[in-house]
C-alpha cells in the first residue's frame, strides 16, 4: 500500500465523518475500492455517516464477506435499511455470509415493514443464556446503558429478564434461570412504531426487548430512539444546515491532510499521524 493511502485510511479511521462526506463525492466503484481497505469496524463509522442510498451502493460494489463483517458491526436496523436497498441477488449473498447467530434475526427483520419495532430493533444488544450462572454473567458484562440483562433459552425464545442491581445482589453459583423474572414486558417486532409510542410500559421503563412471532429475541427498542426515528431519516443529501457544516468540515479535513502528504511526497518534513487527528 502507497504511503499515501495509508494515511488516508488511517486519517479515514480517525474521521470518519469527513471520510464520509469526500467519498458521497466520488464514484461507487472508487469509493468501494477505498472502504475495501478498511478494517470493519472503521469501515462501518464511515458507512454510518453516509446516506443509505450511498452507503448500499458502495456495499453492492464491496467483497461480499467484507461488506458481511461490515454489517456485522452496524445494529440491527441500520443493517436492514442498508440491505433493503441492496440489489436481492446481493441481499442474498450477503445474508448467506453473516453469522449463524445474526442471519435468522437480520432475515426476520427484513421481512418486516420499514418503520416496525423489528425493523428498528438495536441488535447489539446482547442476550444471556438462561443456563449460565449469574457468576458468569457478571463477568460477561451488559450493555451499560440499560439497566436490565435479557434471558433467552436455547431456541433463542426471551424468557426473563435481570435487573443488573439484583444480579450483583444474588448468589454466584445460581442459574439465570433462577433468579430472573418473568413475565417480560416486550414489543412484537410487528408492531408499527407509531403504536408502540403509545406502549404503557414506556411509564416504567426506558426499553423493550423486542421479539419475533415466535418469541424469539431480536434485540431492545429505547424510548428515546423511538421518539427520534420519524426524524431519523438521511435520504435527502444537502437538506440541512448541519449537513452543509459538515461538508464543509470534510473539506477542511481533507485539504490538511493532502496537503501534508504533498510535503512527504516532495521530501520535506515527515506528517505526525498525532497532526491529523
């Protein structure tokens, strides 16, 4: 890889917001070329920064099993917004090259319509087997934003919830399965957004896990998503003041930094990558 590419991707790992903005300006073709070479997880900030219709046109063009560890990264409804948009031989390909334990639930919410609790469902939200011991749930660690750990059985089915401070409280040896409670409050993945606004365990708590029409576990819909996702949309480019910023903050970012790798290609002083941050 050229010294130029190099601190180009590294700067992109760094920025990727202004990563973004200059690849919306390129080609499909050269853009991909440029997130190819991308480690995922820096390749997914920059594909989150982009617009949907951009970032999938730039994923169609991707390796499939890169444009897979991509996704792999992203949560569960940005994973399917990108998909949806995706050509269906590519859609399923890319489907086939996810996880066992992610394709079933990306599939699942796929098949539901945009604008569901499914299709919005946060799938980085990791479960807890209900055969585990609280030991090692304690030990795992939980998703510190939600105060509650989520249990499932063996089909993958929601069967109890934990509430973290009851965890910490319990014996160690003892099972998830004996300290949890049910029922368990939840959102149908089927259910449109608009009606769960309406969802009276909202008075209580601040997320739902939301799960399948088998009862199976698809990951946890926040209050204060739900209320953001009808202003969530960034399918129109150029539509908002903070998007023009934006754009113009890339400029700035990326005119510094060919600026110094000018100066390392004429042989004069080395850029610190510290410089570029």
């Amino acid at each position: 890889m050229s010294t130029m590419h190099s601190l180009a991707r590294r700067y992109a790992t760094v920025h990727p917001e202004a990563a973004a903005a200059r690849l919306q300006e390129l080609a499909s073709d050269e853009a991909a070329a440029f997130l190819a070479g991308l480690e995922p997880v820096a390749a997914s900030a920059v594909v989150t920064e982009l617009w949907p219709a951009t970032a999938a046109s730039i994923l169609d063009q991707v390796d499939l099993d890169h444009a897979a560890k991509i996704l792999e990264t992203l949560n569960l409804s940005r994973t399917v917004a990108l998909l949806r948009q995706l050509p269906a031989d590519t859609r399923e390909k890319i489907l086939n090259a996810l996880p066992p334990t992610l394709e079933p639930r990306v599939r699942t919410a796929l098949s539901l319509p945009a604008g569901t609790a499914g299709s919005e469902a946060d799938a980085e939200v990791i479960p807890f087997d209900a055969d585990a011991t609280v030991g090692e749930a304690l030990a795992r660690g939980s998703d510190p934003r939600l105060p509650y750990l989520y249990v499932i059985d063996r089909d993958y089915q929601l069967v109890g919830v934990i509430h973290r401070r009851e965890l910490e409280n319990s014996e160690q040896g003892a099972s998830l399965r004996s300290v949890m409670k049910t029922p368990v409050q939840k959102a149908p993945a089927a259910t449109p957004l608009a009606a769960l606004q309406q969802h009276g365990a909202w008075s209580a708590y601040d997320a739902l896990p939301v799960v399948d029409s088998r009862g199976a576990f698809l990951g946890v819909i926040r209050h204060k998503a739900l209320r953001a996702a009808p202003q969530a949309s960034r399918t129109t480019p150029g539509s908002t003041n903070a998007l023009t910023t934006l754009l113009d903050l890339g400029e700035v970012y990326w005119s510094g930094l060919f600026s110094a790798i000018e100066v390392l290609a004429e042989g004069g002083a080395s850029p610190q990558i510290g410089d570029l941050r």
